[in-house]
C-alpha cells in the first residue's frame, strides 16, 4: 500500500507548525497504540503527527499491516498522519531498512545509536549514510544527533561540527531531541532554523500529554527565528 506521498510534504508540515515528530507505537518498543497517540495529539494542538517507527531489513512485524491502521485512524480522528521510519547505519554507512519500507514512507530517521566502531568511523559512516538517498522523495532527519557518543565519552566539539556540517552538505534535517536533549545546547545555534525539527521521541501518550505544550513553544520559537531570517 503506498502512502500516498510528495515531494516536499514532510517540509510542509514542519514549516506549517504545531506537528508531533517523532513517537514509537506499540508495534515495536512504545507502549501506546497509534490511535491513543492521534487522540491525545489532538488534545494538546497538535496538527499533524508524524510516526518514526523503528525498523530493520528484515522488520519483525508487517509494515504494510502498519499502513493499514494508519489510513484507518487518519479517517477516524481527521488528523494529518505522516508516516516514517527509523533506521540504523551499519558499520559501512549503509542502513538497515529494506526497499520496501523506503517505497512506503515520507521520512527516514537516520540514527547512530546502535552504532559498532571507533568515533571517527562512525563519522565516515555518518557522511556515507548522510550522502544516501539524496532525491528521494522522502525527507532525512538525523535523529538524536549524538546518541552513540553519549554512551562512549563526553560531548566532542570536533564531532558535533563535522558531522553537522556533513548533514546540512546533504540536506539532512537535524532533530532537536527533547528525550535525550540533543544536541547539547552549545551546539543548537549550528542548525539552521529551515533544517532544524523538533522531535519528542516518546514512547507513550503521557510523554506527549506531558512535554506537548513545550514541544509546540519551541516549534514557536523556531519558527519566528526564521520569520525574522527571512525579512
């Protein structure tokens, strides 16, 4: 089933404002289900909501069955339903996702948590997955930006610039992380306003209850940033 997807939608939504980005279901390691998520998004304000399901290349439960339920409470709550995915890069910059997950998708999460190698092999193997699938029509987020470094040392400058110098080179956009407030707040000022997404990264509706109301202050403020960028 496809999704129905253009080119540019996911900029759309980010540039209209008041969007949930970023949430994992019950179908992998979040404990709500999709439509608790479109009922409590709809209490707080939210917009549109745009799923980033975790995934591998060979996915432990149906993709297509999860489009399926998407398109059912897109009806059923009248909300504006994005759906993404969220891989890991492997050691040689690839990433695990299949085709046929890619084909169904409007954005692809690239992250490098579960990363295995060195600091400066993950950031050659950031640059090759960065340089990937540029055209598409689906957009690329780095998503926690600097999660593996956390669990190897303290915060590198030298990391944090190169490789967002490498994602915003390839279009990326780069993932304001509220879960694990990355990137660290020295290094938010690098992210253009146009490329900077707010992500919640919850795994329940009592994250989105909770933090809703900060996540859409920041979007705020992103946003008038940019308006006043462009005057």
């Amino acid at each position: 089933m496809a999704t129905g997807k253009q080119p540019g939608q996911f900029e759309q939504v980010i540039r209209r404002g008041r969007y949930l980005f970023h949430f994992h279901t019950n179908w992998t390691d979040g404990e709500s289900t999709l439509a608790d998520y479109c009922k409590a998004a709809k209490e707080v304000g939210f917009q549109s909501i745009i799923l980033l399901e975790h995934v591998r290349k060979e996915c432990s439960y149906d993709f297509l069955a999860l489009l399926q339920i998407v398109e059912e409470q897109r009806a059923a709550y009248g909300i504006d339903i994005l759906v993404g995915a969220e891989a890991k890069i492997l050691p040689d910059g690839s990433l695990d996702i299949s085709e046929r997950v890619l084909s169904n998708i409007q954005v692809l999460g690239i992250a490098e948590h579960g990363f295995r190698g060195d600091v400066s092999t993950l950031v050659h193997a950031l640059g090759q997955a960065f340089e990937s699938y540029q055209g598409e029509a689906f957009a690329r987020v780095w998503v926690h930006p600097g999660l593996k470094l956390l669990q190897w040392q303290p915060m590198s400058p030298q990391f944090f610039q190169e490789a967002m110098r490498l994602a915003l080179e390839h279009e990326l956009y780069i993932e304001i992380n509220l879960r694990y407030k990355l990137p660290p707040e020295p290094f938010i000022s690098l992210i253009p306003s146009s490329k900077a997404v707010v992500g919640l990264d919850a795994h329940s509706v009592d994250e989105v209850k909770g933090l809703g109301e900060i996540v859409l202050d920041i979007e705020s403020k992103i946003a008038n940033k940019s308006s006043t960028r462009d005057k």
